[in-house]
C-alpha cells in the first residue's frame, strides 16, 4: 500500500491531540486548553434561530466567503474586511498559509517548545522543518539576521510554555523575517495585548485568531487570520469553498459581539490562574508566569509523569508531554474556581 501513497505522507507521524474520554462529564477536564465556561448565551440564541424549528434552513449551503463575520471581526479589530479570513478552526489557516507559500523542500521555522501541529503540517506538504530554543530570557537562540524560510511561527503567548513575546521584540523579528511572520495568537484575549498593530505595518505579517479558547467555541471549529489583502485573497483561492456551516457562522456573529461576556470570562480564568499559580507555589512546585488559560508546572521532585498519573487515576486530565525538555512538568489548563480546587486537593493526596 505504501506504493500508492506520497512517500513523506506514508512515513510521517500524526499529530495526536490530548486525550478526549467518552464518559467527559465525569472528568475534570484541563487537558486541552478548552474553557471551562459556556459560551455567551447569545451564541446558543443565534443557534437555535438559524436552525429554526424545523431546521429547513439546513438544506442550502451556507455563505461561502463568510462575509458577515469578516466584516464582524473587522469591526471588532479595526480593518477593512479584506484584511480579513475566517477558517474552520485556527489549524485551517495554519494549513492553507503553509500550502500557499511553501513549496516541497522549502523551509518553515517556529519555536521548540510550542505547538507541535506546525511540524505536521508542514510534512503533509513536503516542506522541511526548523525549529528554534528558547534562551532562559525567553528570546529565541540564535536566530539569524535574516531567516529566509518561507514562514516561520511565532506561538504569542507560548503554548505549552504561558508567556508572551513583547512587541517590540517581535517587530524586531518581523525585520529578520523574508517570509512570512505567522503570530499565532491563540491565547491572546487572555493576555489582554496583541500584536494586531504589527499588521499594517509589516507587509510580511499575519496574525492568526481562534474562537476555541476564550470564546468557548471549541466545539464548533472558528478561527480567523488577519493580514494584507494580498495575502488574504490568496488564502481564499485555497480554502475550502463552504468551510463555515450555517450554526458556525450564526455562532461566531454572536460570539464576536458579546464582548461584554468575553471579557468577564477572561477575568474569572486570570484571577483562577494566578490563584492557582500561588497555590502551587506554596506547595513547592515551579510554576512558569502564564498569559494563558494554562499553567507549566513542575513538582519538586520534577516527576511530571508521577503526578500525571496520580491525577488520572482521580479522574483529572492534564496534559503530560514526553519530550525530554517538558517531561518534568505538566501544563493544566485553568477550569473553574471548583475545578481549580479539586485539583489542589488530589494534588495533595499525591504528595
């Protein structure tokens, strides 16, 4: 069978995400960044209007260029909607900014320790991979004056990590780019900055946005990037004709919207974050500062895997990496205060 297909295709691994049980409602789950909290009611509102009583609107496809929400989202951040794309998840603009600007053999570049998804993704489509250290002033190791891959990631806040790069040193690093700077700006409403200004000041800038994290939108795959409408329109050549459904994009207008909702949810995971943090402090652990809705934390004895499993076997998720520079520790994604605070008692029964 390896004969029929692509030969980096049949010899690459697969990305494997956290691990979803069946039986979810009995686990505390802080295993995959996701949060915790509902969605904005708004959102269950303007799903259940476009679905109607008898779901008659399903039977025609939806807007293909998801118009409404650009001009949403361009609202909400300040560009005209032609600076701006929405994505089935933040991972389909990843893999289409990859397919319009790497070839088979160029080069893509991001940072080690950060989201693993990009290697991948580069592999599908036959592009080399590198990646770059992080020095113990969390600035990127030796990296060139001018780096000529074609895109190079900038994951901004780190994940697993927590922090965030400064603006000033990632203009710093759109300069030394050739190609594109690709901030992934995941975790980004949490650490209330963004580089969004970088934008219209770097032609070679895309900032991309998911809806997963903050908005509680996990389970209906939003995402969106930002960048020069040149660039814009060549991802719109690629992407998936009808990528948004008719309940996604009813979802995201409501979810964009309500930034009062936002911004309270925001609030209670920071306040829970930097409680948590002290905690865990107080109890001996090294706890990375975060600008996310996760913590990396390592125990005394830097035994990652013993506390991993200690909180398995009582039913709470974390996400344990075996990479050798990660393994000690974990990264917990912030849940409610309760949840926060189970966990601390399991973590103490440990010991």
């Amino acid at each position: 069978m390896k004969s029929l297909l692509r030969t980096n295709i049949a010899e690459m691994d697969g990305y494997v995400p956290g691990f979803q049980p069946d039986d979810m409602g009995s686990w505390i789950k802080l295993n995959t960044n996701e949060n915790s909290y509902p969605p904005s009611p708004k959102v269950v509102e303007a799903i259940l209007a476009e679905l109607g009583t008898d779901g008659a609107r399903l039977h025609t496809y939806p807007a293909a260029t998801s118009q409404k929400l650009r001009e949403v989202a361009g609202e909400l951040y300040g560009f005209d909607p032609t600076w701006i794309i929405m994505a089935n998840g933040s991972d389909e603009v990843l893999n289409n900014l990859i397919r319009a600007c790497a070839s088979e053999g160029d080069e893509i570049g991001y940072v080690h320790p950060s989201y693993s998804y990009y290697a991948t993704l580069a592999r599908i489509q036959g592009a080399r991979v590198r990646t770059f250290s992080l020095t113990d002033d969390f600035r990127i190791a030796d990296f060139p004056d001018s780096y000529e891959g074609k895109i190079f990631f900038l994951t901004t806040p780190n994940a697993p990590l927590g922090p965030a790069f400064p603006l000033d040193y990632i203009e710093e690093l759109a300069t030394r780019c050739t190609g594109l700077l690709v901030l992934d700006e995941t975790y980004a409403d949490f650490a209330g900055g963004t580089a969004l200004e970088l934008v219209r000041r770097h032609k070679n800038v895309v900032v991309t946005r998911s809806l997963s994290k903050s908005y509680a939108l996990a389970g209906m795959r939003l995402g969106l990037a930002i960048g020069r409408p040149e660039i814009i329109a060549a991802l719109d050549k690629i992407r998936d004709h009808y990528n948004l459904d008719r309940l996604a994009q009813a979802a995201c207008v409501a979810a964009l919207r309500d930034q009062d909702y936002l911004r309270d949810c925001c609030n209670k995971i920071r306040e829970t974050r930097e409680w948590f943090a002290t905690e865990l402090r107080a109890r001996g652990y090294h706890v990375i500062p975060s600008q996310g809705n996760y913590l990396f934390a390592s125990p005394p004895d830097r035994n990652g895997v013993r506390i991993y499993e200690g909180l398995f076997a009582r039913k709470i998720l974390v996400r344990h990496f075996s990479d050798p520079i990660l393994c000690h520790g974990l990264r917990i994604s912030i849940g409610t205060r309760q949840e926060m605070e189970t966990t601390l008692t399991a973590i103490a029964e440990i010991g």
